[in-house]
C-alpha cells in the first residue's frame, strides 16, 4: 500500500494502539470512545459528555506518544439542515446576500467544539487527526439502506463490525452509537499503521489546523 505522503512521517513502529473518539456536537450530546490495540482488541469502551471530561480522559491516558488518535468531526448543531430552520429563513443565496451574516456558525457543516484543545495535543507532539463518519462508513461498507442512527442502523452497524471486521469482544446487546462511530475511528487508525491491500487511509483535508482523514476504497471506485 502506498500511504499518503502527509502520513509518512509517522513513527508507526512506535505506535502501540489506537483511539477513536466520536466527538458530540454538545454538552448534551454523549462522545464516545474506544480503544484498540494492535490485535483489534478492544482495551477500552466508554462515553463522556462535557468538553471537561474530554480532557480529564487525554490526562489521565497514558502513553499518548504511542497512539493515533482520531476523533470524529461533530455536526453543527445550528446548521440549516431542518426544514423548520430553512423556512424560517429568507430564501436567497447566502454567499451573494450581504445582508445575510456569513461570520457565525449557522452556515457552517460541523461544530469547532474542542478545536483548540486538540491543537494543544498536536503541539505536544502527540499524532491525533480528525475524521468524518459518514465517509468512513461509506468507504467501509457500512452505509446501510436505514435511517441514520436508528436502532436498527445500529444494530446493523454492530454486527458489521462484529463479523466482518473481527471485532469478536462486541456483545450481543447493543451498544450506544457514539461509541460504535469511535470503533470506526479507532480502526481507522490501525488501518493507517498497516497495510491494507483495498483500504488506503489518505488525508483528504485540514479542519482548524488538524488533517483530516479518510479511506480511498479501490473497490469502491472499481479499480479492482
């Protein structure tokens, strides 16, 4: 596998395991985290909720030199993505409207929560990325024919994960979302450290000063 050129100056030799955490767009809404070792172990599942708790868990993780840690892109709460958001709205094109305030976040797809603690680990040297959901989930596989997060999308997300990703230490009942999206993120990082003869890891952007990740499918896009 060819990785990308921005990915090659990792020391992944040195990389012992890998942390995904599905980040919540609030306070309100549960972040979850997983932990997998080189094995696709999982060491740890958990769910926190405050940005506070978020820094409690990279305080008290040890070992940050030796991990990848990926953590998903939140969705912007206020985005005009209701149909009650957009009728409440004057419909005109908002880049052309100078009426229209284009500096608040109500435009924009997904959240800045956390963003600056996050550089804050990237400046101690520490090899954290970001990474969308939905694109990892289509490149996987994994998008379904079911509503998003739905029960029965989670259930089907959880058995995937289970049976064709080899995830065996899953139960039987079902877990929260968030913490099967921070699964994907987390195997998202061992897919980075090694090789994948279909799934090549590959930075498809920078949000806030972090790259963010994603998965080129050859199979997806009929190479193969």
């Amino acid at each position: 596998m060819i990785k990308d050129s921005s990915l090659k100056n990792i020391n992944y030799e040195n990389k012992l395991f890998f942390v995904g955490i599905s980040l919540g767009s609030c306070s309100t809404n549960e972040t979850g985290v997983a932990i997998l070792d080189n094995n696709l172990n999982i060491i740890t599942l958990d769910k926190l909720f405050s940005m506070d708790d978020v820094r409690f868990f990279f305080k008290r993780l040890v070992g940050k030199q030796n991990a990848i840690i990926n953590i998903a892109l939140p969705e912007n709460p206020t985005m005009l993505n209701a149909k009650w958001k957009l009728t409440a709205r004057e419909y005109q094109l908002v880049q052309t409207n100078r009426l229209i305030n284009k500096e608040s976040d109500w435009i924009e797809r997904y959240a800045h929560r956390g963003c600056d603690f996050f550089i804050e680990l990237k400046n101690q040297g520490v090899d954290i990325f970001r990474y969308d959901i939905h694109e990892i989930k289509y490149s996987l596989g994994l998008s379904g024919i079911y509503k998003d997060r739905s029960p029965v999308d989670c259930k089907a997300l959880q058995s995937a994960l289970k049976f064709r990703f080899g995830f065996k230490e899953l139960p039987s009942n079902m877990l929260p979302v968030s913490q099967l999206e921070a699964i994907l993120g987390a195997y998202l990082g061992y897919l980075m450290k090694f090789n994948d003869e279909y799934l090549i890891p590959k930075v498809k952007s920078n949000y806030q000063g972090i790259d963010v990740v994603g998965i080129e499918s050859l199979v997806r896009q009929g190479k193969i």
